[in-house]
C-alpha cells in the first residue's frame, strides 16, 4: 500500500485529507459515487492520521495562501487532531481554513467554535439547499436536525471566525441558488456558488 495522500495542492492552496468518515453522504460526492480522487489525487485513507502525520504533510505552512482541513470527510469528527495541527499552521504564520458540513456543534453535543476561533481563519460550510427537503434528499444526513443545526452554526459562527461563507452546489436538481444566498445573507454569512464536479 503506498503511503496516504494527506496533503494535496490545489491552486495557491495546500488541502489536508485528514478524515474519511462524514456526517452527510452526499449523492454528489466522488466519495459516494465510487471515485476516491480529486484531481490526479487518491484520498483513500487506511487508517485516520494523527496530528504529527498530518504536519508532517504540511511542510512551510507560509508556502500557501491558506491551508485548508477537507479531504474526503468531514474535518470536524476529528476536532482534537485539527485543533492541534490548526494551531501548529498558526503558529508558524499560515492560514487556516476549515471545509465543512457545519454539523460540529451537533456531533460533539456542545459549541465548538470558540475551541475552534484562535486558530481559524475563515469557514467555509456546505448550506447545499434552500430547504430541509431537498437538503435531506441530496445530502442524506445521518443525524436528526441536521438542516436546522447547520443553519444554526452558520449563524453562530461570525461570532468567533472572522470570514464565513456559505457555500451550495448549483446543478442539484431544485435547488435554487438566488435563494441559498438569501438565506446566508439572512445569517450573515457570505455566499459562494460552487459547480457541480468541480473541486477545489
């Protein structure tokens, strides 16, 4: 087996992959449909990597515009080890930026983003839908509330990070653009469209 692709770059961008288990299976999702690739890059994991594994993968965090928790799962399931590679990059004068489902605050029972606001820069969350319905049918949540606890975090999070966008997929069948930017307009949040098969 050859070593697990931890780190991949992106653009200007270094993405670390430091999960393979989500909180969504999204129907979209290379993931889900049987491609673990981004690019060029296999994100298949055999075992979860600790912090020093994923610093390791990093190299000069200064390199890169922003050095970003994604991979192929949900970073925030494995909160311990990005809080302590987060505040390693910080440390050295990079930038951190998490991809999530916005679903922390649910899975750990408590709100995590003041753990999360020394050494955070920006959060970019999956809104993915105007509405619970079609979230529900095309990111198939496995916690009850899901939509609204999502909801809830974007709300929550300008509090605590300095740069929170909202982010959902156009070319999902119903989903209607204009309206998730209203609704991240409403929770005070940036909006950012993302293509459907595009990544990065």
């Amino acid at each position: 087996m050859p070593d697990p692709q931890l780190s991949y770059r992106i653009g200007d961008k270094l993405y670390l992959n430091v999960t393979d288990r989500c909180t969504l299976v999204c129907k979209f999702c290379p993931k889900t449909l049987g491609v673990p690739k981004v690019h060029d890059y296999d994100l298949t994991l055999e075992q979860r990597p600790e912090a020093q594994q994923i610093i390791q993968a990093i190299g000069d965090p200064t390199d890169y515009a922003q050095v970003v928790f994604c991979g192929f799962g949900e970073p925030t399931l494995r909160l311990k080890v990005i809080l302590e590679a987060a505040r390693w990059i910080k440390e050295r004068g990079g930038a951190v930026r998490i991809n999530t489902d916005g679903l922390a605050n649910l899975v750990h029972k408590r709100n995590v983003l003041p753990e999360l606001a020394p050494w955070v820069d920006s959060l970019s969350v999956s809104l993915n839908a105007q509405n619970e319905a079609l979230y529900n049918q095309h990111c198939a949540p496995q916690l009850t509330g899901s939509y609204a606890a999502m909801k809830a975090f974007l709300q929550e999070a300008p509090r605590w990070i300095p740069d929170v966008t909202a982010t959902a997929v156009d070319g999902l069948e119903g989903v209607d653009i204009a309206a998730c930017e209203r609704i991240a307009g409403e929770l005070g949040v940036k909006f950012r469209r993302r293509r459907l098969d595009v990544v990065g």
